[in-house]
C-alpha cells in the first residue's frame, strides 16, 4: 500500500512488510543529504574561481534545485512503473552520471558545464527522494508515521553534516597563493583548471560509492513485497493542492527549503567578514558542520518529542525560534552573530520532515503523487537563495539579505499553528 497517512483506513494499517529496508532507507537519506550540503562547499570555491557575484554564485543552487520542478512528477511517474527498489537504483544511477560530467566540466574549467553536472545530479537525487519520502512512512506503525519520517531525517542530516566537513578540507584547500580576481588570460584558464581539480575527485569518489549502492540495491529489487500504486496520467498530483492542508504545506515546503539553503550557502561568505567571526574560506566551510549538525540533534530529539507533542505545535514553535536567531545574528557581532546563525540547524530540524507529513495526511494510494509535487516545491531552494544572493548584492549586505529566509519561517510557523490537529477530512482517492 502506498500511503503517507498517519491513522489509514481499514486495510491499510500494516503498511509493507518489509521492516529490515528501514536501514536502506536511512542510507538513501543520509547519500542525498550529503550530496545536497556539498553545494554549501562549491558556492564558495566556484564565486572565487570565476570571480562571481552573490546572484551568479546562488545559479548553484538555481541549476540544482530546478531539478525538482523539471523531475518532481516524471520522477513520481517513474516510480510507480518500476517500484520503489528499482526507482532508487535508476536514481543512484542518474547521480552517478551526474559526478562524472565533472570530469569535462573541470577540464574545460567552465561554469556552465559544472551547472549542468549539478542539474543532473539533482535529477537523480530528486528520484531517489520520491522513493524514499513515502517508503519510510510506509515501513512501520502507521501512528508513529511522523517519528519516523523525523527519525529519517536525522540520517539526511548526518550526511549533510559529514559531507561539508570532508568536502571543506578538499576542495576549500587553494592549491596556489593566488586568487582568480588576480589572474587573466591563460594564467586564469590554468589556474581554474588546477583549482577545480579538487572539486573533480570528490565527486569522482561519490560516482564510485553510488556504483556500487545501486548494485547493492538492485540485488534486493525483489525485496518489497505488498507495494501498490494507483495508476495516473498527465501532471498527477496537481489536483491535491486543491486540498487546504496539502496547498499549505507544499508551499511552506518551497518556502522552507529555500530558506535553509539561503542560509546554508551563505555561511561562509558570511563568518568571513570582518564584523562576524573574520575566519579564512576553509575555517568557515568547516563550521557548516554546526549548521547541518544542529539539524541532526534536533531530529532526533524531535523525533521523541513528536509522540507526546503536537508536531503542528512543534512545528511553528521552531519556526518562530529561526526567526529570532535570524534577528540575533544580523543585529549582534563576532562570536555571537556567528553562532546564532548556526544555530537555526537545530531550528530546522523538524520542519521538513513535519511539513510534509502534516500535510500529506489521509492521501492513502495517491501517496506518490503527493510525494512528486512535494519534491516540485523544493524548487523553492531554487527561487529563495537566488532571490537572497540578489538582495545581497543589491544592498551590499548579507544581513539584510537574510529577512527573506526570515519571512519564510514566518509563514511556515503560520502553517504549524493551522496544521496543529489531526486531518479530518476523507481520504484522497
């Protein structure tokens, strides 16, 4: 059965039986966490590679997260057709793609080239989460559907906090004592060749380990047994924004991921000046590990909490605690505006997680098309951080350009409030 409802309906309660791919799903969740994050590690090295503003810096995250738009429904399409097993393998697969074209995107040092790379990257990790979103949910008690999603996430987060840490040490490393703004000509082109190397054999390393997880996976692709899918054509989903709660939500999931990833690729820009913390390019990439790490600790808190809280009241509840970080942060100095901004990772925590199985309450067989649009709306990490980057260049100031992720928490708090009783409409169908 494929359903994200916490309390489904007569013959729907035992989900999958399948209790031992709970591990699997962890991995999946903790490889595209981690691939995410290292985008935090590349804005940096990519602005100063190519000498780029904030906008042009946050076309990372642009090609990135456009991936859901373009791939969300195709993807939920996709899925349905081969099974969730052989869904992630074909998605593993794509990411692999994915890490090889930063072979010649390195070798002809091109900005583009390493866009498009990422955009495939995405493609496949846009797959391989509309797998593993409803699959967790499925794998277990129905009532404990919403720990176990946060629970989940607490693996996303492990990987969003590991990946920044190795990825700083080997691609924030500069190889010369120069920087590109002072090179032209064929000292430059050479210079971004040899610099970008770096960024090459980390995703060379990830292309290898994702060969043979997708071998791994599909040698247990006849391992599911009970999964169903009801059958749908055209943009399948779009008919459930008509629902209050799943409108609600899907936007508060735009809104949401644009905010962290706003956050998340400013981090080092941000500690580096001289009125926050003043740190060099790598000591500052290190200390992403706070910010996604935060995220990880609260998840698993937050996934104890949410059996004797309202996740609804939870929900606005961290929400409301980014906001106030986000005020500390850009109206404080030094140590202290640092660390607050950090620390909106452990405000994170449960918002996606929460988010998106408040809102897919009660969509019983529809729960893959729910998941697909729920994957469009992190188009937001496209739109938000592209939109940030923009006022900070317009303003000349991060801090200023961090109202927009504020206002974001704002709305999604709003969303915790309205969301805070159980579903009490029918089952989609």
């Amino acid at each position: 059965m494929s359903s994200t409802d916490p309390a489904p309906g007569e013959g729907t309660a035992q989900g999958i039986n399948a209790p031992d791919l709970q591990v699997f799903v962890f991995a999946l969740f903790f490889i595209f966490g981690g691939i995410t994050s290292l985008n935090d590690v590349i804005i940096p090295k990519l602005k100063e590679l190519f000498t780029l503003n904030y906008t042009q810096a946050m076309l990372v995250q642009f090609c990135f997260f456009t991936a859901y738009l373009v791939i969300g429904i195709p993807g939920a399409k996709l899925v349905k057709k081969l099974g969730y097993m052989r869904g992630a393998v074909a998605g593993l697969l794509t990411m692999m793609v994915g890490c090889l074209l930063f072979i010649p995107a390195s070798q002809n040092a091109t900005y583009g080239l390493f866009l498009f790379a990422l955009f495939v990257l995405a493609s496949g990790v846009v797959i391989v989460q509309v797998v593993a979103n409803p699959l967790i949910s499925l794998l277990g008690k129905p009532e404990t559907t919403h720990s176990r999603l946060t629970f989940a996430q607490a693996f996303n987060s492990l990987g969003t906090t590991v990946f920044p840490i190795v990825g700083s040490i080997l691609i924030l490393g500069s190889l010369a004592t120069v920087t590109a703004d002072q090179l032209s000509g064929p000292a430059l082109e050479a210079y971004r060749v040899a610099e970008s190397k770096a960024i090459m054999h980390g995703y060379l390393g990830i292309a290898a380990a994702l060969a043979i997880v997708a071998g791994v996976v599909w040698l247990f692709r006849n391992r599911l047994k009970g999964e169903r899918h009801e059958a749908s054509t055209g943009l399948a989903g779009l008919d459930l924004l008509g629902r209050k709660r799943f409108g609600f939500g899907a936007l508060c999931i735009f809104l949401y991921v644009g905010a962290e990833v706003s956050i998340g690729s400013l981090i080092v820009n941000y500690l580096m000046q001289p009125g926050v913390m003043g740190l060099e390019e790598q000591a500052a990439g290190k200390l992403i590990g706070f910010y996604w790490g935060g995220a990880m600790v609260g998840r698993f808190i937050g996934s104890g909490l949410m059996r004797v809280v309202s996740p609804g009241k939870l929900l606005a509840f961290v929400a409301i605690g980014a906001v106030a970080l986000i005020l500390i942060s850009t109206n404080t100095a030094g140590s202290v505006s640092g660390y607050s901004l950090l620390a909106i990772g452990l405000m994170n925590s449960i918002m996606f997680p929460t988010i998106f199985s408040l809102a897919c309450e009660k969509l019983g067989g529809r729960a893959a098309d729910g998941s697909g649009i729920i994957n469009i709306a992190i188009f937001g990490g496209a739109v938000v951080p592209l939109a940030t980057g923009a006022l900070a260049d317009a303003t000349g100031s991060l801090g200023l350009a961090l109202i927009l992720p504020a206002v974001c928490y704002a709305i999604i708090a709003g969303f915790g409030y309205y969301a805070r009783r159980p579903y009490a409409g029918p089952v989609a169908g």
